[in-house]
C-alpha cells in the first residue's frame, strides 16, 4: 500500500512540476547522470587515464618514478581511487596526456548515440520550454538529438558547457577531481533571464560540487520553483527516478510528438562520395560535401538572409537541387533549420499552413515547384517572414527580375576545374564506374576522359554522363532489364510518368493504376493491379541502379536517365515492349489531366530523333492527339503555359503537320494574342512561327500582315526582359515584311517610333552577376538590320556591360557573337570608319539576288542612323582596357575558344588599333599550350597549328599585329606543318619557305566557300615566287579531284579566276586531276549544277571538255542539254 501511494505522490509531483514548467519555462542544470546509460561515469574513467598515460612516455616514466612502482599504467593506478589522484595530475601536467585524455573521449562520444532523454530535452528546446541548458558533461549528445530532429544546431546562447565540450579536445576541460566551475557566460545567462521567474530543472546532477551550489544553484533555489529528478533526490521539488523516465513525462506532456504531415527536417549530418553524382543520380542534402558548390548558391542565401525568399531556375541537369541544399546549408550554419516536401512537386494550401506554424526561423527548400499549381506556389511566397524563409526550385524562371537562374555554361566549368583539382580522388571513381579509364597506353586516362566531357557536355548531368561512361552503363542495365518484360515495362511507365510530371515521379498506387491501364493483360489481368509483379519489377530495376524511390514517390535516378530509356524501350520490339511503350505516350498525350508544359516535357523525347519521325510516328501522334494539342493550346492561360503550349504545337509538325483549316484557326488566335504578348511567351511564338512559315504560309502571312510595327516595338519596350532577348530578336525577325516587299523601310519607320527608349533601356540594364553580353548581341545585330536607331539605344544601354565582359574574359565574351561578323554588325564595324580599319578586298562573287535593288535602297536610307551606330560603337570599343582583355585568354584551355576568332574578325574590321593592341599582349606561351591541347587531342591530319590559325589571321591585319604574328611563325616554322592556308595570303613568304623545304600548305577547300580565296592564295604565292606556286598548285591534286567531281552550288564562286590562274602556271596539274575523276559520281552532280547553276559551273565542264577521255565526254554530254 505504501509503494501505491509513493507512486501515486509521485505522479502528483510530476504533474506539478509540468505545471511549473508549462508556467515559466525550464533553466536546466544536467550531470552525469543523463548520460549515464552510455558514457563512464567518474568510476568509469581510470581506462582513459591508463591510456593517456600509456601513449606519452614522459608521463609514464614520471607515474613510475612518484609511485615508485614499475608495470604499466593500468597495473600502476589499477581502478584505486588512492593512486588515480596522480594519474590525474599526470595529465593536467603533461599536455600530450590532456590532448589524448580528451582525444580518447571524443572518440567515445563519437561512438555512442544520444539516449531518449537527449531527444527529450531537444523537443522542449524546439517548444521553448527549455530556454537554458548548463551541461556539467563533456559529451555532445545533446547536440546532436536536436540537430537529428531538427537539422539545426542548439540555439546560439542555450547550451552552456563549464568543464568542457568534447566538440571542442583542444581546450583545457575540468577533470574530475578539481573543482566545480560556473562560468562568466552561465552567470550571464542567468541574469539575462532574471526578468522574471523561471523553474530551475536539475537533471542527474548530485550537487556534490560546492562552487556549483553555492554559486548557481541556491541563488536560483531561493527565487524560482526547483525541480530535481534523480534515484535518490531529496529536498524541494525532489522527484524520484531517472532522468529518462521523467523528461519523457515532460516532453509527452508539453511537447507531444506532432509529425509533420506534408515536411520533413533536412540535416548535413550525413555524407556521402562523389560516386552519386558521378552515377548522375538526383542529388540530395548528402551530397553538398562531396560536390562544389555553384556561384549561385552564395547569392541565393544571401537573399534569402535579407528577403526571406528567393527563386533558383534551371534547366534538367543543371544542379539545381544541390545548389538549392548548398544555400539551405548556409543558412542552416547561420542557425536556420531546414525542410522539405515529403514528396518533391506535390503540395498544397495544407502544406503552406503546416510551413506557417513551424517554430523558426525555418527554410522551406520547395524543389520541382513546377509542378506545384500556382496558387499553391503564390501562398508559399507570401508566407515569408521574419522566421519562415522560401526557397522555389523549378525548371521554369519562376520570378521575371529576381530568379536566380543556373547557366549550364558555368556551371560545367565548375566542376571542371574541382573534378581537375581533386583528379586524386576523382580517377578511381572514374575506373570504377567504367573500366576504360585508366592510365594505360589502351585506355582513356582520367584526364582525357576529363578532357572529352569539357568539351562535348553543355550541362553539368552530361559532364558527369561523358565522364564516367555513362552511355555504355545506362545500355547495358537497359539490356538487362529488357530481358525481364515486366521490369521494362514498368521502367517505362515511371520514366513517362516522371516526364509528364516534370521529374515529380509518381507514388507506387500510381504506377500499378497506370501498369494495370497500359499493360492489363500482364499487370491487371483481372482488373485489379498485380502489385506482386510490379514490386519484383522495381526491386530488378533498383538493383540496376535505374531507379529510386524517395519520400514516397518512384522516379528514374535521373531525368537524362528516364528521357535515354524512353527512347531507347520504344524501339524494342520483342515481346511488344515498344508498341507498349508507344501507346502508353500517345495516352498521355491525349490526356486531358496531364498539364501542357508535361506533354512537351514528353514529347521532346521523341520528336528529334528519326526512328520516331519516319517509322513510328502515328503511333505516337496521330490526327486524334494533333487535334487535342491544338484544343490544349487554344485553351491555355496566357503567360508561361500559353508559350510552352505553342511550343508543344510547333515540335508536334515535326511528327505530324497540322491541317490547314487548324493553321488558319490557331493563326486568329494569335494575332488577337500578340498585342499582349508577355516574356514568358515569346520563345513560344518565335518557334511557332517559325513552324507556321515553314508549313502554313498563308497562315503565317495572315499574321505577319496583321502585326503592327508599333505594336511590336510598344511590347519589346514594356515586356522585353534580359533573359527572353534573344526570343525578342527572333520574333521581331519573323514578323518584319523582308527586302522583297519593299515595305521595309515604312515598317522600319513604324517600328522606331513604336519604341520607349526608357522602358527599353530600363530593363536592358535589369542585369545582375549572372548576366552576359551573349543575351542581347543577336539583338543589337537583328535591330542594326531594320532599325538602326533602335539598335543604339540597346547598344548603349548594354555598351559597360560589353566592355566589362570583354576585360575580364575575352573569350567568354565572345559567346554567341557570330551574329556580328555575318550579319549587319559587320556592315555597322566597316562604316565606322576608323583610320586603321581592316581593308581587304573581297575575294568570293556573290551571286546576285532578287532582292538586291530592295536592300540597298533599305541600306541607302538607313545609312546615316548605321553610321551614328558605327560611331557609337567604336568609340564604346576604343575605351575598352585590350591589354587586360588579352592577358585574361591566359587561363583559357582550347575549348573555351569557340567565336573568339569571330570576335577578333570583327574587332579587325572595326580597327585593327585594337587588335594590335590585343596581339602585342598576347602570351606565346599561352598559344603553345593551345597548340600543345590540339596535339593532344589528335587533330585532324596532325596539324594542331590549325587551332589557332584563325586567331593568328584575325590578329595580323595591323601593323604591330602583323609583326607579332610573323614572329611567332618564324620562331616556330620548322614545327607548323602544313602552313596554314588562313595565313597564305597574308605571309605568301613564309608559305613559300615551306614549299621550298618540301612541307606542306595546307589548301583551302572550296567546299562551301567557293574558289575565290583558294585563287587569291595562290595568287599571292605566284606573284613571288612562281616556281613555289607550281609545286603548291601539285600539292593540291588530292583537294582538286573530290571538288570538282562533286561542286555544290555555294562552292563555285570564283572557280573560273582558279583554272585561269591554275592553268597559266601548269595546265598538266588539271588535267591530272581531271582525269581522276569519278564520272559515275560526277555525272549527276554535274547535270543537277548545270540545271541551277549554269553560269557557274560552265567554266569547269568547259575546262574539263578540252581533255581527252570519259571526263571530257561527260561534260561534253551535259553542256549539250538545254
């Protein structure tokens, strides 16, 4: 009876101490006691100390020498509490003893997890009702069960630890037989918390250490309630039992556990290799250590630490998700904790408010948000505030100014430069994913395998595929798996699924409806899911490593991964798997609950590749689907839905084309769509034009006749962003009437007073870190073409952006620049006019064009706007820091030198002033190394001097650059063979020094540049040395067979100045190659050039009649026709 009433008292003085603590809140005081179920306690300790002891000499030869004992440490001190007070001193004397005292204890603490109680005391931490912790333990338990919970360290200030953190063994902790301590910052603790009463909880702590009780304890025993939980606690607010027992009592009653329905904690406890992302799986919180982190991810804590939301955008592959964790991580360092949806892509108001209630500060990383709907996303972007952060990850720009946005570009050269920088650790990942790399004389090293990813990924998921063989691993488990129809099948319908719900995967209740549905026969024979057969199927498919399941939902292990095994599955056809496969895409094609944006997602898997377009295609898009997309297009809400939709449209024509009547209907709409034309849109218009252009002409007539010029150029002005420019351009392009027309210059006038200069200039300047000239170049140039003082005002607004960008990186700068050496910038460089501007002759015939009187009329009345462009132009390019801009091509490899050639040419043209400034500081060396990485990737015909013959050419066109280049190639000439036929004309010497040594020129093929220059070349060699041009003119007898066997329409400019010349040096030359030629080859060709291209090729069948033999029977044979 008296053991019921004690446990009956006892309930009751629990009972009131929750009620204390419910009250006030909890000042905690713990000792050993907590962690007594895992850690020695004082008794306990003599192993760490024979151990210390034992592992520095000097302090066991000093134990031996006061004790006058001989034996090792544990025989010496035993567990004999007399002798381990010299134990103890030994190690506050001897610093390496302390170190490996505490060392050892850490490794302790590293092995033991945190017991219930630790977790207990973590979730009133998380409710509040524990605002203080003094720990008199060395050991992080506590510490970790919140960080495991919650994903966050402590809150900075809560946990005060007086003798010692085991996170911390470099410090001098309290050992065991000194005094207890309170520190300066419990004692500030204390008083910051003296506003008003709090119960004090001592927690497995005996108060045997007297500074601790009289210092701490009673102080607080005197003014706030106390409650003491210990086997033998006595005296106020003693309660009678373990610790365990009691704080569970606490934590059930004042913070029951409150699963969260929709969330989960994320932790950065955990880590695991860079195999994961070398395997190109979806990346995860573990991986954050393992991968580099991206320029973005910096940017984006930062706005989220002053906003409180933020936005990250990106292509599949990308790295959008680790980007998003290595943000989330910042943060969480900064005392944030961190969660996601349970299920990526799935969410909705319910989960919003569940995010609201969460105790903060609190960051939501909401990956795949699109596929949540948008309302759901609206409502997450206004539950920022002070303590609840929003971080939106979507393969769709999200936010129209702000939207961190991933370049792929740079993302690659990322992780480039760590997978060189840590080639150690990434080469036998590499081995072990394929068995091709290795440093052998037969296989790829590591570095090549490296090499070949730089150059041909244009993503960071391709980077990874290249390097680690990808291809070859993703075919062989497809090989496998299809050997087992029910786990191809299966593979199938995930990877469909993950398309459709852009990369959201689906659940496994899903999968079997979708499995019984598609494949009834095999999965729902009776009309229920065979879910036996379909859980064999995705074990088959896990172990292959070709899919995961995470929180819930199955997915392909990456996106890349389900678009190969699609493609790769529907053209199996045993035992009908791609006929399956076919249907079960036509269905979600044709179903109307799959959103537009993850039908394009699908169909973009398809529509490109020529099985599908010449062989299978109504078998996946037939008049029934082409109808429904039509139908889902018209319906679409304006904005990003209405763009992909038109998107989806036009790569639909390149399946099946739409009938006329539905060209004619989709056309009225959207010329009563276009006066609202929105950014979001325009990619979607410019394709879809383009497609109508191509297939529908009257369709694409009707709406270029109704597109007002100023209606055009008002929506450029106010709904222009930096990231849709290029779409802007291309639009523009397909609306404005072309040269023939003759009304170019009336719509050009149109245009131009259609235009806000500010509202163009504003968002033109809208740029930010990630910005790049590359966005606006085909802008500037589209606009230089029919409005050229439009052009300026987009050239001005950009100009410091260009020229920054041209200091720092030349050669990134020179992205996307083609456009200004071929199109009207080029015109634009010439009309400056600047004294030293590149003069040469050109040497192609250009064939005349019904449009010419049109465009130089056009060009005519343009001219004095071009030339306020060309004089803006140049003075912007004059003021740019050259020498900067050359010495930042120092750390370019080869394969970042794509368009720089482009940008020298046109920078040639403009003033060869600036390119001789670049030439004069350009590092030899930094060319060899050029020349050294074309070596080694085996250039075509051993010539790696090829790689930088254009830049060379480009450079030499002034006077200093002359001389710089000519340099160079006499230092190096015995090395360049052939000698570059970009060089010929302007180094005819030093070409004909190679000649005379017996090496090689190299010719310049008249395939689809004409004949023009390769003339002119030889031209420059006979007008020195006329004897070296003859042995040139036989050097080229492989080049002259096939080009004059097979010309092309576009190669036979200029050929008749070729014989001429060829001739009058040594007839025989010709004729050798004449009658090499392959007359069965020839015979169709020539009779195709005569019917379109009769001028041209008559003098060569002219040339070719005057010798004897098959070749001369066949020309003559084809002139003779009408």
């Amino acid at each position: 009876m008296a053991r019921a009433t004690s446990a009956v008292q006892r309930d009751v003085e629990l009972a009131h101490a929750v009620g204390m603590v419910r009250s006030f809140g909890a000042f905690v005081v713990v000792g050993a006691g907590l962690s007594a179920g895992g850690y020695p306690m004082t008794a306990q300790l003599p192993p760490l100390i024979w151990q210390a002891i034992e592992d520095v000499p000097d302090a066991l030869a000093e134990l031996r020498a006061r004790t006058s004992a001989t034996g090792s440490a544990k025989e010496i001190l035993s567990s004999d509490s007399t002798a381990l007070h010299v134990g103890w001193e030994l190690i506050r004397e001897f610093p390496s003893a302390r170190l490996s005292f505490q060392s050892a204890f850490v490794a302790l603490d590293a092995d033991r997890e945190p017991s219930s109680a630790h977790f207990d005391i973590a979730r009133l931490v998380n409710t509040g009702h524990v605002e203080a912790v003094v720990s008199y333990n060395w050991d992080t338990c506590l510490e970790r069960a919140h960080e495991r919970m919650y994903g966050v360290g402590l809150p900075a200030g809560l946990l005060h630890k007086p003798h010692g953190d085991a996170a911390h063994p470099e410090g001098n902790w309290v050992l065991p037989d000194e005094d207890g301590q309170v520190s300066a910052g419990v004692l500030d603790r204390v008083t910051e918390l003296s506003d008003r009463p709090r119960t004090l909880m001592v927690l497995g702590y005996s108060g045997s250490d007297a500074t601790v009780v009289e210092s701490l304890l009673a102080p607080m025993e005197e003014r706030w309630p106390v409650v003491r939980v210990g086997p033998s606690a006595t005296g106020d607010g003693a309660i009678v039992g373990t610790a365990d027992w009691a704080l569970a009592a606490f934590a059930t009653a004042l913070a029951p556990v409150d699963p969260l329905r929709g969330w989960k904690y994320v932790t950065f406890l955990r880590s695991r290799n860079f195999l994961a992302a070398l395997r190109g799986e979806r990346l995860r919180p573990t991986d954050v250590d393992a991968c580099p982190e991206l320029p973005a991810a910096p940017r984006l804590a930062e706005r989220l630490l002053a906003s409180r939301f933020a936005t990250l955008s990106g292509s599949s592959g990308t790295g959008k998700s680790v980007t998003a964790f290595h943000a989330a991580r910042r943060l969480n360092r900064e005392g944030w904790k961190v969660v996601e949806l349970k299920q990526a892509g799935v969410a909705s108001t319910v989960d919003v408010e569940e995010f609201r209630r969460l105790k903060g500060p609190v960051l939501a990383v909401i990956d795949d948000a699109q596929a949540i709907e948008r309302g759901v996303v609206a409502d997450f972007e206004s539950s920022a505030d002070d303590t609840h952060a929003v971080l939106l990850v979507s393969t769709e720009r999200l936010e129209t100014r702000d939207d961190e946005t991933l370049l792929a570009a740079q993302a690659v050269r990322v992780l480039d430069q760590y997978c060189r920088a840590n080639i150690d650790m990434v080469a036998p990942l590499l081995t072990q994913l394929d068995d091709r790399v290795r440093w052998s004389v037969f296989s790829d090293t590591p570095e090549q395998r490296l090499d070949l990813a730089a150059r041909t990924a244009t993503e960071p998921w391709l980077y990874m595929f290249v390097a680690s063989g990808g291809e070859r691993r993703i075919v062989g488990a497809l090989d496998r798996a299809v050997e087992d129809v029910d786990a191809a099948l299966v593979l199938a319908f995930i990877c469909t699924a993950q398309m459709t719900s852009r990369d959201a995967g689906l659940t496994r209740e899903e999968l079997a409806s979708v499995a019984a549905k598609q494949a009834s026969a095999r999965f729902g024979p009776e009309g229920a899911p065979q879910v036996d057969r379909i859980d064999r199927a995705l074990l088959l498919l896990t172990n292959e490593k070709l899919i995961r399941e995470h929180d819930g939902r199955v997915r392909a292990a990456h996106i890349r991964i389900a678009e190969r095994a699609l493609q790769n599955l529907g053209q199996r056809e045993a035992d009908g798997i791609g006929a399956t496969v076919r249907a079960g895409v036509r269905a979600a094609l044709l179903d109307n609950q799959v959103e537009v944006a993850g039908k394009f997602w699908l169909f973009r898997v398809f529509d490109r590749m020529d099985a599908y377009r010449y062989r299978w295609a109504t078998s996946i898009l037939d008049q029934e689907v082409s109808e429904s997309l039509l139908r889902q297009c018209l319906a679409a809400t304006p904005g990003s839905d209405r763009g992909v939709a038109l998107n989806l449209l036009w790569a639909s024509e390149w399946l099946l084309k739409l009938p006329e009547p539905a060209a004619d209907e989709l056309a009225s709409s959207i010329i009563q769509w276009l006066p609202y034309v929105a950014a979001e849109e325009v990619n979607g218009y410019r394709w879809m034009l383009s497609g109508l252009r191509s297939n529908h002409e009257a369709a694409y007539e009707r709406i270029r006749g109704a597109a007002a010029a100023r209606m055009i150029a008002k929506r450029l002005s106010v709904a222009g962003t930096r990231w849709s420019a290029m779409d802007w351009t291309h639009l523009i392009q397909e609306l404005c009437p072309d040269w023939r027309s003759g009304n170019l210059l009336a719509w050009s006038d149109e245009f131009e007073s259609g235009v806000d200069p500010d509202a163009l200039t504003r968002w033109l300047s809208e740029r930010d870190s990630r910005s790049h000239p590359f966005e606006v170049y085909d802008l500037i140039d589209a606009l230089a073409s029919i409005a050229p003082r439009t052009a300026r005002t987009v050239f001005e607004a950009c100009a410091g952006e260009i020229r920054d960008a041209m200091e720092h990186d030349l050669a990134d700068a020179a992205s996307n620049f083609s456009d200004w050496i071929f199109g009207t910038m080029i015109l634009v460089a010439i009309l400056a006019d600047a004294p030293s501007a590149r003069d040469d002759d050109d040497d192609d015939e250009r064939e005349p064009h019904e449009s010419d009187a049109a465009r130089t009329a056009f060009m005519e009345a343009t001219e004095p706007a071009l030339r306020e462009l060309a004089a803006t132009v140049l003075a912007e390019m004059e003021a740019v820091d050259w020498t900067a801009a050359a010495l930042s091509l120092e750390r370019k490899k080869k394969y970042q030198l794509h368009n720089l050639d482009l940008l020298l040419a046109w920078l040639s043209y403009l003033s060869t002033d600036i390119t001789d400034e670049i030439a004069s500081n350009l590092s030899t060396d930094w060319l060899l190394r050029v020349v050294e990485e074309a070596r080694e990737e085996g250039w075509p015909e051993g010539r790696p001097f090829g790689a930088i013959e254009h830049l060379l050419h480009h450079l030499s066109w002034g006077e200093r650059g002359n001389g710089v280049v000519r340099g160079f190639l006499e230092e190096h000439e015995k090395d360049i063979e052939p000698f570059p036929s970009a060089l010929v004309r302007q180094y005819p010497d030093l070409a004909i020094r190679s000649i005379r040594r017996g090496a090689r020129v190299e010719t310049h093929a008249p395939a689809g540049s004409g004949w023009g220059t390769l003339a002119a070349d030889l031209g420059a060699i006979a007008g020195i040395d006329r004897d070296a041009a003859i042995q040139w003119l036989s050097q080229m007898h492989g080049d002259l067979v096939p080009a004059i066997t097979k010309p092309q329409n576009h190669d036979l400019a200029g050929i008749a100045r070729f014989i001429a010349l060829a001739d009058d040096l040594d007839a025989a030359v010709l004729d050798a190659a004449i009658n090499q030629i392959d007359t069965a080859a020839a015979a169709d060709v020539w009779t195709s050039r005569w019917a379109d291209a009769r001028a041209r090729v008559q003098p060569l069948l002219e040339r070719v009649s005057k010798t004897s033999g098959d070749a001369a029977g066949l020309a003559l044979s084809v002139t003779s026709q009408e």
